[in-house]
C-alpha cells in the first residue's frame, strides 16, 4: 500500500491549485485523513516557510472515491505578517468533498505557556503486538492499509479512566519508518494520523453493536513541535453520543 510521503505528494496545476494522485486501497472510500493531510498539504504549499500550521477546522460533505484524483483549490483569506489564512476545497468530478480553513502562525514568536498533566499510561512497549495470524482475509486486508503505523490501544483493563468520562480510550501511535525533518510534513502526517481509531472511542461503551461510520466535521490544533515517527499519545473521549 501507499506510504505516507507518496499520499502527500501532491501536484501543482496552477497558483492555488493542486492535484492529489488517487491512492491505492482496500476501501470502498477515501480515508478521511487522507483527504484531510493532502488538503493541508495543499495549504501549506502557498503559505511562506517561516509560518506553521497551527490549526485547522475541516468538514466531510461527500464520500470521496479511491480510484479518482483529487482537486485542491486555494483560497488566499489572511495574509499577514504574523498570521495567515487559507480555506482549501477539495474536489472531485466537480463536487466538493471536503472544505478545510486553516491559520498558520509566525515561527519564533513567544506567548504565554501551559499544558495538562501527562495521564499515566503504561508505555507502548509493554502492549503486546496483536496476533493477526488467525484474521479472516477481509479483516488482515484492512491492516494492510495501515501497514506504515504502529498502532498499540492500551488495554481496557491496563487504562486508568478519568472518572466523569462517558467513554474513553488511549492510544499509542507512530509510524514505523524515518519521516523528513519538517515540521509542516509532520504536522499533515498528524492530520492523516489522526482520523485512525478515532471513532471507536465512541463503541467503548457499546460493544458487538454494529454502527454507520462516518466522519463529519474534524479540528486540531498544533501548539508544539513533534515528531509522527515516534510514539505519540492518542487520548480519545466521547462526551455524548445520541441518534
């Protein structure tokens, strides 16, 4: 399957416009981040090299297909000397799939800091590597797409809950091979990364109960530098769920 730096690779058509190849895959539809991490790639191709991503609020209004290229058009909303602004579409065969904002901040410039307390969590080196020997067929194509991830979800009976949550799971996540030293790379992997296991934070409390899966609406947030080869926590919570 496709690694990460060839689903980021995309193509430049013209200014403010590009091209993501279509990826080879198991699924019937486009992996959300994948649309998502091309997307903000996209973005990130017309803003300077001193700025970062530091957000991004995006929405999932149509299914993508696999087999079909995608359209990233650019729109120029802020150019600032400390901020800037791009709103990305996302298109195939003349429909909008995905519509993205996304705001960039000024490299080296110092606020104010805080951050919540690191949960304790067992390291990812103490969950086993699951056993795929005995998966049906159907199911051991489906890990071959994330076949460049290590993915470690910290047993039930391992995870220490906060109390309060009405459902919640951690994970540990990277990916197995040595990624460029960009942070802007790094930051679209996470995008890409990020739409992985999420919606099964939302099932822990409802196991064997068979949903429709679909992501709808996405937003992140980058305040530090990382690095998405090495371990990164995934701490999940679903407040609400309802029909």
């Amino acid at each position: 399957m496709a690694k990460i730096e060839e689903i980021l690779e995309i193509e430049r058509l013209d200014r403010d416009l590009y091209r993501g190849a279509a990826i080879e895959t198991h699924l019937q539809r486009t992996f959300g981040g994948q649309v998502a991490g091309q997307s903000l790639m996209a973005a990130v191709s017309t803003v300077e090299a001193d700025k970062h991503v530091h957000s991004l609020h995006g929405y999932f209004l149509r299914p993508g297909v696999p087999d079909v290229p995608t359209i990233f058009q650019i729109d120029r909303l802020r150019e600032g000397r400390s901020f800037a602004t791009r709103r990305v579409t996302a298109i195939q065969e003349g429909e909008s799939i995905f519509s993205m904002s996304a705001s960039f901040h000024l490299e080296g410039q110092e606020g104010i800091e805080h951050q919540d307390t690191m949960p304790n969590v067992i390291d990812p080196d103490e969950i086993p590597v699951p056993d795929t020997s005995e998966l049906r067929e159907d199911h051991r194509k489906f890990l071959e797409e994330w076949a460049q991830w290590d993915i470690r979800v910290v047993p039930r009976e391992k995870l220490e809950t906060d109390r309060g949550y009405a459902s919640q799971q951690r994970v540990w996540i990277r990916c197995v091979d040595s990624l460029p030293d960009d942070f802007n790379f790094h930051v679209c992997t996470l995008a890409y990364m990020s739409d992985m296991t999420l919606l099964g934070s939302s099932k822990v409390p409802h196991p064997g109960v068979r949903t429709q899966e679909a992501s709808l609406d996405h937003a992140m947030w980058f305040l530090r530098p990382f690095r998405a080869d090495e371990w990164l926590l995934y701490d999940q919570i679903s407040p609400s769920a309802d029909a």
